[in-house]
C-alpha cells in the first residue's frame, strides 16, 4: 500500500472555491481503481490548511490517479488559490502489518 498525506494552505479568500473542487476530486478518486482511502480534511484551528490522505494499492494506481480527468482539472483549478505550494509526504504503513486488514 502507498500512503501519501497532502498538505494544502489556501488563501483565505478561496477556501469555499477550494472545499468544492476537492469535493469533486474526492469522489472522483474514490471510485478509482486500485484506491484504497481518499480522505480530505480541514485543520480544526485553522480552516486555511488541509489534508488529503490518499492510500492506494501500488505504485502504479498512484501514477493512474494522476492521470485522470478529475486529478487533472483539481490540480488546475486549486493551483492559484494555494497560499504556498503544496506538499505531499509519503509515509510506510506500520500497523496494521498484515495485508489483508488493509
């Protein structure tokens, strides 16, 4: 399993526009392929900043996740309504270690 957290700030003024883009890239990735968990997540004291923690099957459902449609025009509407570049960071699953819980 891959797991990446996405850490998104947005401007103030564009976190509305921001909610409903994600929205539509959440359900989009939910159904796709080889995905896992998508789940997207607003800061409880700052309603500025995100989460996405994405939880795929392989490498390769990663890479296709990529290349949708959905991805595609998320990526290019959010990109000027982020304050600062986002930031994905890969982590290693430690538990549950057995596969087939996942």
């Amino acid at each position: 399993m891959i797991v990446t957290c996405v850490y998104v700030h947005v401007k103030p003024e564009a976190v509305e526009s921001f909610i409903k883009a994600s929205n539509e890239n959440h359900l989009g990735s939910v159904s796709e392929p080889g995905n896992l968990r998508f789940d997207f997540v607003q800061q409880a004291d700052d309603p500025c900043r995100f989460m996405f923690y994405e939880a795929y099957e392989s490498e390769d459902a990663v890479s296709a996740h990529k290349m949708t449609p959905h991805y595609k025009k998320w990526r290019d509407t959010v990109a000027d309504m982020m304050a600062e570049p986002r930031k994905g960071v890969r982590y290693n699953i430690l538990q549950p270690d057995d596969p087939s819980k996942w």
